[in-house]
C-alpha cells in the first residue's frame, strides 16, 4: 500500500491511496479501521478492481457497487468510516495525539473476504509542527489557546462548540494550522463551569473577547467567532451585545436564542419554546426533533430573537439543508431579513443540499444519528454521507476565506 503523505498527514488534508504489486485487474476488498480514544471502532470497505498494470490507484479507479462507498472517491475509505456501535459520533478528544488509521487489502469481493494480501498504518494528526497549544485558566475562563509558528501577531478567533458541552479543541486547533490564533472556549459542563445548560451570562464569554483583544499575539482591532449549532446562537449573541467582534461565521446556527436564559447586564433574552409533542420516532427508535422549536417570528417567542441588527460585524452563515436538527436555513434567511430591514449589510448564506446538522472539517465521518444530551434519546442529525464529505470540505475553505477577509 502506497500512501501520499507516507507516513502522517493532518486530518482535514487529502490523502493518496494506491496499492502496487497485484495482478492486472485483480479483485480485492480495501478496509479501513480507525478507533478512537474511547475504544470505539470505526471502519469502512469497498470492493476494487485494479488497472490492467496490477496497480490499484483510488485516484482512478472507482469502488464497486455493495461497499460503504462506490463511485471514484479517493477519500472514500476516510469518510465513509462508520461505528461498529450505533450513535457514536466520531470526535478527538486529545489533539496533541494522532489518530491511526489501519488499511488492509484482501484477496477477491468476499464476506468475510479472502486472505490478507498488504496493510499499512497512517498517521491522521491535528497539530502541525510548531503550533502551540496554551490551556487559559485566567480569571472565569476555561479554554485552550492555538497560537501558529512564527512571531505573530494572528487574526484572532474565539470558537464555540454545542450542546455537548466540555471544551472540543481539534476545530481550532485545525484553524490554528493555518496561521490563525484560535480560542476553544468551554462554557458549560467542564470543570468548574455550570454542569447543565440554564443559563448563561454574556459577561463570561466577554471576558474571553477581551482577553484575546488584548494578547499580544492576537492582531486586532476585532476578533472572530465561529460557532456550531447552540454555538451559533452565541456567537450571534456576543457579536450583537459585546464590543470588539469583526467576523462571525456560524454552522447551522439559530437566530434566536435557544436552550437556556441569556443574561447580560440588564438584558435577559429568554429560550425559543418548545414542544415535545412534536418530535417524530421512527422504527429504529430515533428521533426527528426538526419541529420541536416555537417560530421565533410568533407571539411571545419573538421574545427569544436575538437582536443580530446591533452586530458591528459581518456575517457568514453555513447551512446544511438536511439539518434534522432544526431549521438552520429558515434561521439564515430570517437573520438576514432582519439585517437589512435595520439597513445593515446583507449576510453571506452558503447552503449546501444534502448536508447534515454536524459540518465538521474535512474528511469527519458523517454521523447520521447519535445521543443528544438534552433529548436523552438518539437523534437524527441529516444529511447524506457523500455530499456532507463534499459540504465540510468547501464549507472550512469558506470559512478560512470570510476570515481571512474580514481579519
């Protein structure tokens, strides 16, 4: 097995798979085993035939029909990697180490197939070489800072994960590779920090504005915030309320505040209501939540609105239109009505058909469902694996593009 990079690459980088050595359009089966740091395993397989000079090069030859992927798709072994258990999702917990990626040939199109003809090992990391990872314990905040090699100063990004809480770095710490000075920012369920998701106070997430404002490595006058999903509406939160924010670019965020109270001084923005009764089950016991949320646009909900028109910024929304998470494009295009009912600058929507809630970068597996903290049941999440691959890949050069722009 013949990879490019050999022997390591980082996870959002595209890697080049080719097996030398077999007999001309010789049948075999490629799998690929990846586990996490809890044990979870994940793996994928597709059904190959080589060219007439013996050499199997994903980049040309496509996988057969019956796989986990078919079609010419040189990635396909790392996208299409699936849990062995249902509703694990795949993340990195510890970015300081890689991910291993095991690749096996097998002789012929079998199950279970023929006999072990090659593997070989890959190294997947997060950190490129000479990118600092700084954990920030100052005053209230609980974070990690990713500053990249060299002397600085950096365009400066604060970034917010969901409703699973605790403190995921491997986004910004992938943003960081590419000379951006990126904040993880925890703001619920780790360490000292509330355990559940009541209620937030602006005044916590403005500390971490302002500390990133005033870092020496950190190139002002503003900063940037990315977010995902209740991240999103953070983010549109901050960069309504607070000082000092230039870009804000959000992954199937919501407009409206959603989950828990929002303090700020003496501003408190209540949570978008929502019923229950309204969540489908399918056979497999998964939940479709998309129309559990009240209409931000009605009655008393409109309360819970953020106000994004009092933003001094620019926006970028990314929207998967297979969200099952919620209505993140009804979200997008009523922000944007807003915006410029107020004369403000028309945001940028970037939507992507067949895109799932969970745009992560490059080359994640799509997770079509998995436990979500406050349903207590699997969810659905969307999306359709192929096209998801293809959404997190242009969505993360977007989003390096907005930045890089507005920063």
């Amino acid at each position: 097995i013949r990879l490019s990079p050999a022997a390591r690459s980082l996870f959002d980088e595209p890697l080049a798979i080719a097996v030398q050595g077999l007999g001309p359009r010789q049948q075999v089966t490629l799998r690929t085993s990846l586990r996490d740091e809890r044990d979870e395993l994940f793996q994928a397989w597709a059904s190959y035939q080589a060219g007439d000079d013996g050499v199997l090069d994903l980049s040309r030859c496509p996988a057969l029909p019956g796989g986990s992927f078919s079609g010419l798709e040189p990635m396909g072994p790392l996208w299409a990697l699936q849990p062995q258990k249902p509703f694990r999702r795949l993340v990195k917990r510890d970015v300081q180490s890689p991910f291993l990626l095991q690749l096996e040939v097998f002789e012929g199109h079998g199950d279970p197939p023929g006999r072990q003809l090659a593997e070989a090992q890959h190294e997947r990391a997060f950190l490129r070489d000479g990118v600092r990872r700084v954990p920030v314990r100052e005053g209230n905040i609980r974070a990690t800072l990713f500053l990249p090699p060299g002397n600085g100063p950096f365009p400066g990004i604060i970034d917010l994960y969901g409703t699973g809480g605790g403190l995921p770095e491997y986004r910004a710490c992938l943003l960081a590779n590419y000379g951006f000075a990126v904040l993880a920012l925890a703001y619920y369920s780790y360490e000292d920090l509330p355990k559940e998701m009541k209620e937030f106070h602006l005044e916590y997430f403005e500390e971490a504005v302002n500390y990133m404002l005033q870092h020496t490595q950190v190139k002002g006058p503003g900063i940037g915030l990315l977010g995902i999903s209740k991240g999103g509406d953070l983010c549109i939160s901050m960069a309504s309320f607070l000082k000092g924010i230039t870009a804000t670019a959000l992954i199937n965020g919501s407009v409206a505040n959603v989950g828990a109270m929002l303090h700020y001084k003496d501003i408190t923005i209540p949570p978008l209501g929502a019923n229950f009764k309204r969540i489908k089950v399918n056979k497999s016991g998964i939940a479709d939540i998309t129309d559990v949320l009240n209409n931000p646009l009605e009655g008393p909900d409109c309360q819970s609105f953020i106000p994004l028109e009092k933003a001094e910024c620019h926006f970028l929304f990314i929207v998967g239109q297979d969200d099952h998470n919620w209505k993140s494009e009804f979200f997008a295009v009523e922000g944007s009505k807003r915006l410029q009912a107020h004369g403000k600058e028309k945001p940028e929507i970037i939507c992507y058909p067949g895109a799932g809630h969970y745009i992560e970068p490059p080359f994640f597996p799509m997770c079509a469902a998995s436990m979500h903290q406050l349903v207590g049941k699997p969810v659905m999440w969307g999306g359709e694996p192929k096209a998801h691959c293809e959404a997190q890949i242009d969505a993360w050069r977007q989003i390096q593009a907005f930045f890089l722009k507005h920063l």
